[in-house]
C-alpha cells in the first residue's frame, strides 16, 4: 500500500493560514540560471566523469491571500560512464512565512518530475516532496546565506535534493541581481527498477540570479 510521508508539510503548509507573512507588495518574480559543476555515483561506485550541467528557474510571488506562490526548475542530468541522462524538473508551490532584509523562508511542496535514461534503462515518474528554502542576510552586507532542500519519501523511493551556498547582492534600478556559490546534492533512491538504483549527484555551481 503506497503510503505518503508528507504530514509534516501539510502542517506547516496550514500553519502559514494563521502566520502573518510578509509577502510582496504587489507582484515579484525571480529568475536565475546555475553552472553545476557534478559528478555522480550509482550504488556506492562513483563515475569520476564530473561535467558542467545546467540548472534553471523561474518563481512568482503575488500578494493574495492563501495562494501559494509558483517556482519551476529544471536541472539537466548527465554521466557518460553510467549511461545517465535524465532531466529533473521541480513543480513547486510554496508559501512565504518570512520576508525581510535579515530573514526569508519559505516552505511549500514540490512535485519532481524525472525523465530520461537511468543506467541505461528509461524511466518516467513523478515524485512529491517537502520543499523549503531560506536566505540569512549579514546585517550592514550585500552578502546572504541561503539553503534550499527538497525531501520526499513515497512508495519506497526516496528523494534529497539540497543546497547550501553564498549570495551576493547588486542593487540595480528595477531588480537585485545576485551571485550565487555553492554546493549541491541529489541523493535518491528509486524504486522504480528491478534491481537497486541509489544515485548521488553533488559538486560545486555558480550561478546568477535577477531578483524582480
């Protein structure tokens, strides 16, 4: 019996109905783009193939109440060595608790979408997972901290998709433009072949992001 071991993000996601975030004023939108520089391992043998893969976002932030905001990522998934290519895809709603110069955090729900090759064989699914994000700003700095983590547990596979890094603000006219640094790692466990499918896919990226 499939079992989904969410309970923890449907709390929080109610919990926001009585905090008082701080959204937007009106409308906001986010858009970056990451050089991830990754090497993956399948069942505990690392590739030592590590390649340049792309990562790509868009969210939007409005003021209406009880709506979640919108994110979409899409991260590109790549090692030769293992006859691996799959594209992930991150369909994510999600609200903001906090929103301020010292503080953001969100958290919300993410539906991934996995498509491609695995170790030679092809593969299509959905997963869903816990999805929150936060940014520490350095009080009299440009400079933030942020993390974001995904996590999901159903019918037997398991899904981590984490990062932590360093941003950079540029205040321009109309947007922040920010520079981002970090490390990354996606470690999961899917269920969905006949024999075992651990995959881990982690390296450093760089990234910029415009921040409307």
């Amino acid at each position: 019996m499939k079992k989904l071991n969410l309970s923890l993000a449907a709390l929080a996601v109610a919990a926001t109905v009585s905090l008082p975030a701080q959204s937007a004023v009106l409308l906001g939108a986010k858009a970056g783009v990451d050089a991830w520089y990754a090497d993956a391992k399948i069942n505990d043998v690392r590739a030592d193939d590590a390649s340049v893969q792309g990562s790509y976002y868009v969210a939007f932030e409005h003021f209406i109440p009880l709506v979640p905001n919108a994110k979409i990522r899409y991260t590109g998934v790549e090692s030769e060595k293992f006859n691996t290519d799959f594209t992930q895809y991150d369909l994510i709603a999600y609200y903001e608790i906090l929103d301020n110069d010292l503080i953001s955090f969100d958290i919300g729900l993410n539906l991934q979408k996995f498509d491609g090759r695995f170790a030679g064989q092809n593969f299509d699914e959905w997963q869903p997972a816990v999805y929150s994000d936060v940014r520490l700003g350095i009080p009299a700095t440009p400079v933030s901290l942020f993390g974001t983590f995904s996590f999901g547990s159903y019918d037997e596979t398991s899904t981590v998709d984490a990062e932590a890094g360093v941003l950079f603000t540029l205040g321009l006219v109309a947007a922040d433009l920010n520079f981002k640094a970090g490390y990354r790692v996606q470690d999961y466990d899917f269920k969905y072949f006949s024999g075992p499918a651990k995959f881990m896919n982690d390296g450093f990226f760089g990234g910029v992001e415009l921040n409307f």
